[in-house]
C-alpha cells in the first residue's frame, strides 16, 4: 500500500531529512529516503506517524522485517534500537574519526551489527563526509 505524502512530508522534517538509524542525510547519500516500518506491517505493524521512520537504502536492507538481533559483546538476542520511543545519543556514539558507529548498550551493538551499520562501504562515504566538514550531523 502506497504511504501518503502528506505522512511522508511529515516523517521528513520529524526526521530532519537522515536515517533514523545511522543518521544520513539525504544530502549526503544522493538518494530518497525508504519509509521503514520500525515494527514490520508483517507483524502488524501500522502505517502511522508513530511506526514509520525514515531509513537509508543501505539500513533498510539490512534491517528489513528483524526487530530482534545478537549483541556481539553478550550474545543475548535483544530488540533493535526503536528511533522513535529511544534517544540515538544513548544507545550510540561516533568513534574519534566519526566515520564509525559505537554501540553503547546492546540495543545499540545489536543493531550497529545487524543493519551492518559500519559496513566498509559506508565507512569510505563518511571519511569522505566528515573531511568535507558534512558529517557527523548534530544530534
């Protein structure tokens, strides 16, 4: 079903343009914004203003229907990071080159690992990024 534009105009500026996720900006990655549904419509998940989020291609990929992953550190399966009931700056963190995501909690670990957050290809983007002085956008 096709998600009105009036939700997706509104989705944008709640989302200032960028990835929920990894915080991209569409400035910076060339490309529109996917609609994710934080809780996939396959598991009833509603097409509201309170379970859509803006998603880069590449988070939304890998995303996709999980809400659950492993945290790496403790190996315990826990829920992905939810952008719009948590606050980014809890769960993540830039490392010093600001080109990497640092999962904080296992929320976060857990979800820098299974949206392959730090994949080296965009690692690459935002060295590039950061020596343009156009990222890490301000939380």
């Amino acid at each position: 079903m096709p998600i009105p534009a009036a939700l997706r105009d509104l989705v944008a500026e709640r989302d200032k343009h960028r990835c929920a996720y990894c915080l991209t900006t569409e400035e910076n990655c060339g490309l529109r914004m996917h609609l994710d549904h934080v809780i996939p419509e396959v598991a009833g998940g509603l097409t509201t203003l309170n379970n859509v989020c803006l998603a880069c291609f590449s988070c939304n990929v890998y995303k996709g229907a999980q809400q659950t992953a492993v945290d790496p550190l403790t190996a315990e399966t826990v829920s992905l990071f939810h952008p719009l009931r948590q606050e980014w700056n809890e769960h993540f963190a830039w490392d010093e080159s600001k080109a990497r995501i640092l999962g904080l909690t296992p929320c976060g670990r857990a979800t820098v690992a299974a949206l392959q957050m730090n994949n080296p290809t965009v690692v690459r983007a935002r060295h590039r990024w950061v020596s343009a002085g156009w990222h890490p956008p301000n939380v």
